[in-house]
C-alpha cells in the first residue's frame, strides 16, 4: 500500500508569499502578490498554534474563525475551510488582498514579535482562490422568504455585507449602483495589481445565486430619491461611499494635468484607460508625475502611474515614513518599483504654461512640530526652503469626504460638518426610521474591513426590526 506523502515541517518564521519581479511589473497591471502554492500554505499553516482564548479571531472586525480554518488548511480539507470562512465572510478572496491583516488578525498573533505572525491574509486569500478555482463553493442556504423587502445603496462593500446578510436570513434585497460595474471602491479605487477583478465579480456574482437583485447606473438621489424608495422598500441601507475628492486649495489646481485620486483612478481602474486606444477612455500623465499624498489611495495613484510608463513619479508627503498611513506593504511596493519619496515635502502652488498646462509644483519642505488633534506631529514649513520639481501631471491623494447627493436630497438626514450621515454606531440607524448607512459614508473614507464590520452590525439591527414587523 503506497504511503501518503508526510507534510511539509513548517518554517519557524513567517513566509511572506511569492510576488511578482518589480522591474518587470512596472509594465503591467497583473497582480503583484502572486500567493501561496498548495505546500506553501499548508506549510504556513502549520505554524499556527491554535490558542484556546483564539486572539486573532477576536481582532477581526467581522470574526473570522481562523483558527478553525487554517486548522483545515493544514489539513488539506480546502473546501471545508473555505466554508468555515464563508461563515462569517462571504467575501474571502477580496479579503485575503486588500484587508490591512497587520492591523488587526496578525497584529495579534502571539509569534509575531519573535518569527512574525502566521500570515492569515495570504493564507485566506489562497483557500478563496483554491475553492474558487476548484468549484467548491457554494451559495450559503437562505431562510424561507419573509416578505419584507431592503434597498441597499450602493454595490461597495458594506452594502454587499448587508445584502449577504439579510438575503441569508429570508429578506428580499435590491443593491442600487449608480456606476456601470458593481463593487464601489473595489472596482473603481483599487487597481487590477491589488485586486483582480474577476475576483470581485466572483464574489458578487455570489450575492446573485442568493437571490440578490443587482441594479446598475441608478444614482439614488438622483435618478431616485430615498423618499420614493421608501414607497417600495421596508428598509433602506445607505452605503454611498466616499468618493467626493479633498482639494489642496493650492493656487494653480484648475490647471489641465490636474487630477483628484478619484477621476484618476476611476479613468484608470475602472474605464481601463490604461488599454488606450484599445478602449476609448483617454488618459494623460505626461513625462513627470506627482503624486500628493501618503495614504493607500495615494500608492495605488503612483503605482498606476508608474505603469502608464511616465520618466518619473514622484510622491510628496509631508511628514515621514513612520507616519504614512498607507499599509507598509504598499509602501515596500511602491518604492521596489521606483518611485521617488519626497519626505517632508509640501506643494504649496501649482505652475502652467501658456496654454494653461501644468508645468511645474512649487513645493517647501516641512519639519515635524508639536502633536495635532490626531497625535501625529504637526508638519511645519521650513522657511526659505521652497523649491520646484518638473510636473506634467499631479494627482492628489489627500482624502476623500462622503459622497453628498443623498444628504442633499433626503430631508431630516442628519450629517456632521465633514458631510458624513450620522448613526447609531452599534446599529447604523440614521436620524430617520428605517434608513440605515455604513461604511465610508459615514466613516470617510476607511478599510473595506470596517465597512464590512457595519454593514453586518446594521443587518443584524435591521431583521430585528423586521422580525418585529412579521410578528
């Protein structure tokens, strides 16, 4: 009788997965992280040790049981652990790439200090991919039809939670997207390289086999208002997002050249503008790029732009590396394919030419003062240090507030001074009875992670109201 080969011994530290070669992904918009192999992940799994009190699991915003399915990763039972996931997630695969795992899960894993922790998001992302790949997913079950009907606004990732929720639990659910491809800050935000997009349409198309009704270019508050939704549905969840860009209100920003991170990622990741002239989405970076900014949106900005193959990109911002709020990940990434940090560094006017062009970023170095209101210490300009750098095109990626059409047209929606909807942080109840809202729109803009984490907490706060109402 053959004998089943023995498992791979697992690493003592933590296997940070293949990725692809930085010169030659500057070419390209595949994605970077290539991921585990089979032996690679069943060896990686191997280093959990599965403590009792499970402290990555109670990290995870939407509570994850990965103990339990890296257990099953371990032991080579990839559907089951694609089900364990599926459990509290019905979006692994997005999960996997984009969630800030050193945040939360890792952050609290106990070999993290001494051999860096078990890395939960690859190991997530490749039993998503594994099952994805292999037919063994499944729609989860949903209850019996209750009769109560739910809109949710926007196809992002919080409206996508709540709609997976509540279609489990026998609600019908109707998403509104006012875009031509579902997915919000998934399909329009984050680039190919960061997440493929037949991943996410993948994972929508999941919602679709629940029995999920999916309606695209709807702009509620727009081409409808929640007021005349109300007629047709019980509840209505709010999840718009954050797409309305923060300006530097730097003299000069009306100049041609000049994006907000938003058109310029929309234009690149969604519309394709990248294929030009194969698609008719035009595009424009010139020779030298810059990017103002230091978040992920501002990485994903200088990435793409890099692979629109400019001379240079350089990136401003106006503190240090160790305050970036971008994931270090990105960071890593980002410099491995050239792109040029300006620590420090502030644009303080925008330049053109005759015909109104950008033609160059007046820029004055900056050094770090007393703490503000975040406790980030406050950047503060050097006096005559003010210098220039060559600019045929600039993105800034300095923040984004709730989109407002919605607020504008909902009367009695009660907002706060960024334009956010306020809520009932425990449920997501708005100032008005049945409407709901998560994720950026509340928030600004946040991790797709949070916005999940709301949208399932106002699901469970929505079937309690209409449990109510059945009974």
């Amino acid at each position: 009788m053959e004998n089943k080969p023995k498992k791979p011994t697992p690493s003592i530290k933590q296997n940070h997965g293949r990725h692809q070669d930085p010169v030659a992904r500057r070419s390209n918009f595949d994605e970077v992280a290539l991921g585990f192999g089979l032996e690679e992940a069943v060896t990686e799994a191997a280093r959990c040790l599965n403590c009792k009190n499970k402290p990555c699991e109670l990290a995870c915003p939407v509570n994850v049981r990965i103990p339990e399915f890296v257990d099953l990763v371990h032991k080579e039972d990839l559907g089951a652990a694609a089900s364990k996931i599926f459990e509290t997630s019905l979006f692994p695969a997005i999960c996997g790439r984009v969630c800030p795992q050193e945040t939360y899960c890792e952050a609290a894993c106990v070999l993290k200090d001494r051999f860096g922790p078990v890395s939960i998001g690859r190991l997530e992302r490749f039993t998503a991919d594994y099952a994805r790949k292999n037919g063994l997913i499944k729609p989860p079950a949903c209850a019996p039809d209750t009769g109560r009907k739910v809109a949710c606004v926007g196809s992002g990732p919080t409206s996508l939670a709540v709609a997976a929720e509540l279609r489990k639990l026998g609600h019908a659910v109707t998403v509104f997207e006012a875009l031509h491809e579902f997915g919000g800050v998934l399909s329009y935000g984050i680039p190919t390289f960061r997440l493929p997009r037949e991943v996410v349409r993948f994972e929508v198309d999941m919602l679709r086999k629940m029995g999920v009704r999916l309606l695209k270019n709807v702009m509620v508050g727009k081409s409808i208002t929640i007021d005349e939704l109300k007629k047709d549905f019980d509840v209505i969840y709010i999840g718009s997002g954050a797409g309305l860009p923060t300006p530097m209100n730097a003299p000069g920003e009306d100049l041609v050249g000049v994006y907000s991170s938003n058109e310029f990622l929309t234009r690149v990741n969604l519309m394709e503008a990248y294929k030009f002239p194969a698609v008719d989405t035009p595009y424009y970076v010139g020779k030298r790029v810059v990017v103002v900014g230091g978040g992920n949106t501002a990485m994903d900005s200088a990435r793409c732009a890099m692979r629109l193959k400019p001379e240079r990109v350089t990136l401003l911002y106006r503190r240090t590396r160790a305050e970036m709020p971008a994931r270090g990940e990105e960071v890593e990434n980002a410099m491995e394919e050239g792109i040029k940090f300006e620590f420090l560094t502030a644009p303080v006017e925008l330049e053109g030419d005759e015909k109104g062009r950008l033609k160059r970023v007046k820029c004055v170095r900056m050094e770090l003062g007393a703490p503000d209101a975040s406790g980030r210490r406050r950047p503060v300009p050097q006096k005559g240090s003010e210098f220039y750098i060559e600019a045929d095109s600039l993105v800034v990626a300095i923040g984004q507030s709730p989109n407002p059409v919605i607020q504008q047209t909902t009367a009695g929606l009660s907002v706060n001074k960024w334009g956010g909807i306020i809520t009932e942080e425990a449920t997501g109840k708005t100032s008005l009875d049945g409407i709901y809202a998560g994720g950026d729109v509340v928030r600004g803009g946040a991790t797709v992670l949070l916005a999940m984490k709301d949208g399932k907490a106002a699901a469970r706060a929505i079937h309690e109201k209409l449990s109510a109402k059945v009974n």
